[in-house]
C-alpha cells in the first residue's frame, strides 16, 4: 500500500469520520472502499458504452455473425478432431 496525503474540506472530513464511525472502519478505510467502489462502477460503465457503440466492419456489416463463426468452425480440423 502506499501513503498519500489529499485535501479536503473539514464538512467532508467530519462527514466521512461520522460514516467510518457508524460503519466501526477507519476513515481511511472507508475513502479506500469508496474509491474501489467508484473505480469498478467506472470500469463497467466504460466498457458498457464501448460495446453499446461498437459497429462491424463495414466488410462485415451484412453478415451474419453466427453464420460466419459456424461456417469456420466447419472447416476447422481442430474443432472437428475435439469432437471425435
């Protein structure tokens, strides 16, 4: 773990104390777990949005993907020799 000093504003720090107290934690690891909290909400939001925005290939655009997944894995030795 490593040390790091912020700033903040004494209604902030009385609040936080007050929570960490109710919840029987340090402050500081209340701030620990409310950061982790943000960052995974972040995380999944941000990858949420990418895969809601992500388009095919133009080259792509008029197949259909299971099709195509099934028409390779027809062709492939592997996956036939998996299944023997």
């Amino acid at each position: 773990m490593q040390r790091t000093q912020i700033y903040l504003d004494e209604s902030l720090i009385s609040e936080l104390k007050e929570v960490a107290k109710t919840l029987n934690i340090s402050m500081s690891e209340f701030i620990r777990q409310s950061v982790k909290r943000e960052l995974r909400k972040y995380h999944k939001n941000g990858l949420s949005e990418f895969l809601d925005t992500l388009e095919p290939l133009e080259s792509f655009k008029d197949i259909d993907a299971r099709e195509y997944v099934d028409e390779i894995r027809a062709k492939s030795r592997i996956v036939k020799g998996s299944l023997e």
